[in-house]
C-alpha cells in the first residue's frame, strides 16, 4: 500500500467500508462532554469506541479484514486470532456474523473474564486455544497453525484492510460533527498504530499535520521511541498494565503511516496518571474505561491548558473493556498519582505509648489504610509499613514535618517501585 497516496487512493474504500459495517452495528455515538468542556475551557467530544458491539473499535477492522478476504474466495477457509483482548472479541463477533470457523489462540495466562467473553461473541463458529504464558508464545502458535493448515491470518493492527477498517472511525466523526464543523484537535491512541494510522490517513485531506496528538502509555512508547530512532524499533521492556495498548514493537504498515510525524505529537502518559481519569470518568460520568480507553483523556488534562482553551478537540475513548476485579488497583494507583496516598518505612520504639504517641502525629484528614509490622521480633525498634490516605496532596508537607520534629525514623517508598512490589 502506497501510504503517500493515502487521502486519494483509499478515502473512498474508507467510505465504502464504513456503510458496509451498518450490517453488523450503527455508529458510534460522537457526543460533546459538558463535563470536560467546562474544566478545560474548550469543546471537547468525546468518540465513544467504548460503545461498539464488543466494547472497541477493534471489530471495525475486523470486519473489515473478513469482508474483503470472504469477497476474494476465502469463506472455506478457517480464520485465526492471537490476542487476549479486544482484537480477539472483534474476531469471534464477526466469525458468528460472516458464519465462518474461526480459532482464537490465547495465553494460558488470559483471566477467565476475558475468555468467557470471546467465546460469548463468537458462539459455535470459533475455537479457544489456551496456548503459552506470553503472548509473544501464543502469536508463533497461532502462526504455526496457519501454516499447517492453510488458513487465514487476523492480524490486530498491521494490515492494510485492518487499517482501512479502523480509519471508518475517522469517516463517522466527520460527518457527526455539527454544520460540518472541523475539530481543531483529534486526540487518538497508539498501541500497534491501525487506528491512528487509519484515522490520521483519512482526516489528513481536511486536518494539517498539527492538528493531530497521539498518546501511548509510558510503560509502551514504541511509536514514541521508533520515531526518535527514525525506524521502527522493538522495546526491549514493556509495562503490561494498559493491556489493550502495551505493544512492543509499532506495525510496520502502520509506521509507515506515520514516521513524517515529530516525536513531540506523540505524547506518553504516565501508568497512574491514567488510572486518575478512569476514576474520574467512573465517578462523576459514570462512563467505564479500561485504561487504553482512558490514554486521549488523559493526555488531554496533560496539556497546556492554553493549547486546550476555546478549541474544538474530539478525543477517541478506544474501549471499554475493564475487568472490575482490577478496581482496587486503579483506585490504589489513581491515589498515589494524585499524592492523595503514601506509603512509609517506619522505625518505631518498642515501648508502651509509642503507637499512641505516631497517632497523635496524624492529622484531622489523615487516615491509615495499611499497617504491618514488618520486624516482630526486634527488642527496641521495629519496622512497621504504613499507608496513609489524606484528603488533600498538600497535607503530606505537614504529616513529614511533624514526623521530623518527633525524630521519627522513616523512608517514604511511594515511589520505590523494587520495594513497593516487594511489599505493597
């Protein structure tokens, strides 16, 4: 695919595709945020991804891939998946629509959750098979499997048909947008890049190159970093906590796409900074974000606010695929980002009075939410780990003065990430 010739060779395929998906679901609701507008001073909508069929836009480019591959003679064929996540729930969605075989490979490390939901999708027309502890174990048995029986690869992002698919985003916006109005700002995703690559692609003919932010997760910058190198590079560590964007290496299609653009379009957040907007969201839009969802939102309060103020931004909120069972986890990291919760080393005396004497340290918005002694047996000091929650960042300053002027020993590790998954 000619990537140059993007906007003139592929717009009306674009088009094309995006009346196609009608069959299988209406569009995604583009709606302006009251709430955001008013706190960042500007226009801000919100393309709500999170309410396709299966919770992301990864079944556009889904369908998209089997609609073509089916029109070109490949119905007799058996279509095969690697994921653990949305791509996966796409593909089983529209093997049930096109009534195609379909198998999933998965790792067999995939929380139940997530299976459940495939196998929901896709009904008696695909297979699981829970295959390695990574997935980078489960993609080469997926491959394996294709080779020996002939079928047809899915690929998630590096594609030109699953870009295509994923670029009907950009086409639905467009025409959602009131008296044909432009938006000043398109804030997207970037996980492997189909649908950044996709959407800028299309938007490019009416947007200059300025008017487009991406966002990736810090623990994942592999746009971010491949366009420093001025190739496409594999990280060689990635933080796996925003699941649906957590990719090591960008599709090499989908760099393609987007290597003229500067590193500095490209912003990373940070892990817990993310978790901050889905509570948020959850708590005052009562909208359910997984993290990748919540990467545009996030960037968005990043920025300078005189960048935002008075402009038209439509942020994509890619999915909403989160696992409740994970809830305590964002709330504990929205927390420590926010500087709302600490977490401290204590060396405290081993006499009467001593723990009355540390509480009379706290103050009146200042609760514990952890306490363990970690030295049981020592005669004079022990160790003891504390959590404590307050009501407002600024109330720790005063907490550690005090802590000072008592000559209590202490280690504030917070942000010590060995200790913190040792004993947190």
């Amino acid at each position: 695919m000619n990537f140059n010739g993007w906007q003139a060779m592929n717009r009306a395929a674009v088009d094309e595709a995006m009346l196609a998906m009608r069959e299988i679901f209406p569009e995604t609701p583009l709606q302006m945020n009251e709430h955001l507008s008013r706190r960042f001073g500007a226009e801000v909508w919100l393309k709500r991804e999170d309410l396709s069929p299966v919770r992301s836009y990864k079944i556009r480019g889904a369908f998209n891939f089997f609609r073509k591959a089916i029109a070109d003679g490949s119905s007799d064929r058996t279509f095969v998946c690697a994921s653990a996540g949305n791509h996966a729930q796409g593909f089983a969605f529209v093997c049930r629509h096109f009534q195609v075989p379909g198998v999933v490979f998965m790792p067999v490390t995939t929380p139940q959750q997530k299976i459940d939901k495939t196998r929901m999708f896709g009904g008696p027309h695909i297979t699981i098979r829970l295959v390695g502890d990574i997935f980078d174990q489960c993609y080469a048995a997926a491959r394996a499997h294709v080779e020996e029986t002939g079928g047809v690869m899915v690929p998630p992002f590096d594609h030109e048909d699953i870009i295509e698919g994923q670029a009907t985003v950009a086409a639905e916006l467009l025409a959602q947008l009131p008296d044909g109005a432009l938006p000043d700002l398109v804030i997207m995703p970037v996980g492997g890049g189909g649908l950044s690559s996709g959407m800028i692609g299309y938007l490019s003919e009416d947007l200059p190159d300025t008017a487009f932010l991406m966002v990736e997760p810090s623990g994942a910058p592999s746009l971010k970093e491949s366009l420093k190198a001025g190739r496409a590079v594999t990280l060689p560590k990635v933080d796996n906590f925003v699941d649906g964007a957590a990719v090591a290496r960008i599709g090499d299609l989908n760099f393609a796409a987007l290597q003229r653009f500067d590193e500095a379009q490209v912003m990373a957040v940070p892990e817990n900074a993310i978790c901050v907007t889905m509570t948020e969201m959850l708590n005052i839009e009562g909208v359910v974000l997984e993290p990748a969802g919540a990467l545009s939102l996030t960037a968005l309060a990043a920025l300078d606010p005189e960048q935002v103020k008075g402009r038209r931004i439509v942020a994509v909120v890619s999915g909403g695929n989160f696992d409740f069972e994970r809830l305590p986890d964002v709330k504990e990291r929205a927390m420590r980002h926010a500087g709302l919760k600490k977490y401290f080393i204590l060396r405290l005396a081993q006499r009467p009075g001593a723990l009355r004497d540390f509480l009379n340290l706290l103050g009146p918005e200042d609760d514990i939410a952890r306490f363990e002694y970690l030295k049981k047996s020592a005669r004079n000091f022990g160790s003891i780990l504390i959590g404590i929650e307050t009501g407002r960042p600024e109330n720790f300053a005063g907490l550690l003065e005090r802590f000072e002027a008592a000559g209590l020993g202490y280690q504030d590790i917070t942000e010590n990430e060995i200790l913190a998954n040792l004993i947190i």
